[in-house]
C-alpha cells in the first residue's frame, strides 16, 4: 500500500505570522494527521539565502520557524520534518534539473518577472538587482518537491505557477531520461483559507509589512488586531462580512457554526469595536496553548537541532539511494563499469565465452587456465602453494586488475599465467577483456536488483 506523500516548505525569513498559520501551518498539520499519508515537512533555508544575507537572522528564523511548527502541533515522530540544508542531494538534484531547464521557463516565471517589471518602472536595467538565486528559485523548489516524489504540494496560491514548474521540469527529465523517475505533483490549495488578508486588508505578508506576529505578547497582539483597518460604518449599521477582510480573518479561524453566528452579527450591526475584540478572542483561543510550548523550544535549541538532524537523517534514507539513481540514469556513473559494459557489449558481439577456471593439479599444488570455447587454452598459469593464493589471483584478475603482455597475464608486474606459444597473445587478451567485463556485468545486474 503505498501512502499519499504531501510535502511542504516553508522559508525561514522573519518571524512567523497569523497568515503562515492558517495559509501553511495549520492545515498542513492537520493533514499531517491522516493516517494515509506522509508528510515531508521542511525550513527552506537555502531559499532564505536568496532574499536574506543576514546570518543571524538565517538563523534565528530557522529557529523560530521549527520551534513554531512543533509548538503548533508537528509531531517529528510521524511527519519526516527536515531543514533542506542537512540534505545535500537537494542542490545536487538542483543541477541535474537545471540542465533540463529552459531559460525562456524561468523568465516567465513570476517573482522574477516581477522583479523585472519593477525595474521597467524604475527605468533602470532590467535585471538590475536581481539575483540568479532569485531566477533559479523555481528549480531549487522543484528539486524540493521532486526529491521525495510528492504527490501533493500544499501552498498558497502564489506558488502555483512553481508546482508547475516542478511537474514540468520532472516530466521533461523523465522524458529525456526514458522512466518514471519523478512523481508529478500536484498543488494543493486550500480555497478557503489559502491567504489572509493583513491589517490594510492586502493578503497578510512579510513584504507589505502588515502581518500580526504569531508568538507576540497576547497585549500586543490585540492591539494589532484592533488596529486592522474598517470602514467608517457606525456602531447599529448593518455590516457586510463578505465585503470585510475582519471578517475574512475570522472565518479562517473559527469553524462553519462561528463563522454563520458572527455573520448574524454583522447583520444586526456589530460595532467594528466589539468584532475586533471577538476576533482577538478568537485567535487568542488557538494561540495560547501552543505559546508556552514555542517559549519552550526558543528556550532550548538544543531539542530543535538534534529533532531536525534525526528528520533529516530520515529524508537521505530515502534521498541518498534517489540520487544514486539519478546520477546513474543522467551518466554520471563508474568509469569502471561503463567501461567494461562497453567492452562487454563488443566482446559478446564478437562471440567470446571466456572462462577462468581453478583446479589442483597431481603435484599437489593449485592452477588456473583461462580459456575460450572455441579457441581453446589461452592462458596457462604459475602453480600456487595453496588454493587461497589462486583464489586471490583469479579475483583480482577477474577485477580487471591484470593485462597481457609478452605472452604473459601480468598482475602486480609479476607473470602469474603464460600465454601458450601456438596462441596470439592478442586473442588472449580479447579473452581477458571478455571476461572483466562478464563479471563486470554480472556484478552491476547483482547490485541494481538489491
Ligand atoms: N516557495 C515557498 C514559499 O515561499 C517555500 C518552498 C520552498 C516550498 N520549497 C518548497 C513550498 C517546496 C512547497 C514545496 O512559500
């Protein structure tokens, strides 16, 4: 039975804020709760890097998201709950996917078109400012999502355009690369509560800087709240809820029967006064259990490292042998065995069906013949004192670790076989080649099946 995999990330810039819990963390967490699936839960600190070049503030958000998460709930025994620097095939992959990657993909991709587009206006050059981590970004996030074959990518809806990207970027490697290496994705948006609206009503973000902090004082989060901004409507005046982003906030805390009462409320006039304070209420009601466990963890870093380093240890159980894989299928791969795979393939279509054979002979002591069906004994060997030394011998050998020359199989420059007059030394060799890469073969097919 295969489980459904849902993976998110979240990228550890500034403080956690109201609009992370509901658009990321809280439906994330309850869904991490399903018996049916997996969760891949991650801090996207190699993303951070790319708006962030304060260290310390890399740090401490890396904190402070993890610490925010397991407050609210992750539980790291169920969820696989990593930070994406601990694994090192997440940028490996990054590359093998940015060679599969149109240019022309990534200019229309929208933070960079933004980006660009806010040059235009400024009149400056269009790239001006702009980083190529910014311009990779879509790619680093496929590789997130591709490195664990996710099925499902829970984001807000401006990351859409990047879930597309990932499925694309995954089929075009599949395609080029000829197998299911990659799961496609799917984004996973939760229409209801995907984005919450700020204190100026604009979708609550770090960059409009109109967010209400998740873990500050329960005063100081009130305050923020009753600075949201209303109409002018008094007190008594019929309000619409559906025109009203306090409401909005609302609904995306409370549940479908909180939501109908308080629109009955709006209806019948509540003063914008008296909604702020039930909607401080409300959030407060979710929040405060989880603040002293936050407190907790901003206490002791300690416990967040070593839970993250014991994730991440769990993601590369999975991401170590995929990379394996990957490389293997993109042909970055053994030198030694592709080379003798060739020199296989070559040897088989000449029909060659070499044989390296050990026996005791009446002296008592132990010997090893190569020979070829058709041709006979190619290669007659010194006599060893004990089988184990011939043993070593016919390994080593069978390793590609001896060649033919002047009519002698040389190993360590020392002549262990004789090649027999009435052979060409150059059939013996062929034999030789023959059968390192036999073995070779055999040896690739034994690994690849376990
Ligand atoms: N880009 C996402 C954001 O800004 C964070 C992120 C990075 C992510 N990698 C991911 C989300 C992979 C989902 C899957 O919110």
């Amino acid at each position: 039975m295969s489980r459904r995999r849902v993976l998110t990330g979240i990228k550890p810039t500034g403080s956690p804020h109201l609009g992370n819990y509901v658009g990321a963390i809280k439906p994330a967490i309850a869904a991490s709760r399903d018996a049916a699936t997996d969760s891949y839960f991650f801090l996207a600190d190699y993303h951070a890097l790319i708006s962030c070049q304060d260290p310390l503030r890399v740090q401490r958000s890396t904190l402070e998201i993890a610490a925010t998460w397991l407050a609210l709930g992750l539980d790291p025994e169920r969820v696989t709950f990593y930070r994406q620097s601990d694994i090192p095939e997440i940028p490996e992959l990054t590359w093998l996917l940015t060679c599969v990657t149109g240019k022309g993909l990534l200019n229309r991709a929208h933070a960079y078109k933004a980006a660009v587009d806010a040059n235009a206006d400024e009149g400056v050059d269009a790239d001006a400012g702009i980083s190529a981590g910014l311009y990779m970004y879509p790619v680093l996030m496929a590789a997130d999502i591709l490195m664990f074959n996710a099925h499902a990518v829970p984001v807000g809806r401006d990351q859409v355009q990047h879930i597309e990207i990932a499925r694309d970027l995954g089929q075009r490697f599949n395609h080029i690369y000829g197998g299911d290496y990659f799961t496609l994705p799917e984004a996973q948006v939760d229409e209801g509560t995907a984005t919450l609206a700020g204190l100026d009503g604009r979708k609550m973000s770090k960059s409009y800087d109109n967010t209400i902090p998740l873990w500050d004082e329960p005063a100081l989060m009130r305050k923020l709240v009753m600075g949201i901004v209303t109409n002018s409507q008094a007190p008594g005046e019929p309000k619409d809820p559906d025109a009203s982003h306090l409401f909005s906030i609302y609904q995306a805390f409370a549940s479908a029967e909180e939501s109908a009462a308080m629109r009955e409320r709006f209806a019948q006039g509540i003063g914008w006064g008296e909604a702020k304070q039930a909607l401080f209420e409300r959030i407060d009601q979710d929040i405060a259990p989880a603040r002293e466990r936050y407190r907790h963890y901003m206490a002791h870093p300690q416990e967040v490292e070593s839970l993250l380093l014991r994730g991440a240890e769990r993601a590369r159980e999975q991401s170590r042998p995929f990379i394996a894989r990957l490389r293997e299928a993109v042909g970055l791969r053994s030198l030694a065995q592709s080379g003798a795979a060739l020199a296989q393939s070559q040897k088989v279509a000449e029909g060659l069906q070499p044989e390296l054979k050990q026996y005791r002979d009446s002296d008592g002591q132990f010997y090893f013949k190569l020979a070829e069906k058709s041709a006979g004994v190619l290669a007659q060997s010194i006599g060893f004192a004990n089988g184990r030394e011939a043993g070593a011998a016919i390994a080593r050998i069978k390793r590609g670790e001896a060649a033919i020359a002047n009519g002698e199989l040389v190993l360590d420059a020392a002549a262990v076989a004789y090649v027999p007059d009435v052979v060409d030394p150059a059939d013996a060799a062929a034999a030789l080649a023959a059968l390192v890469a036999q073995e070779a073969a055999a040896l690739a097919k034994k690994q690849s099946a376990s």
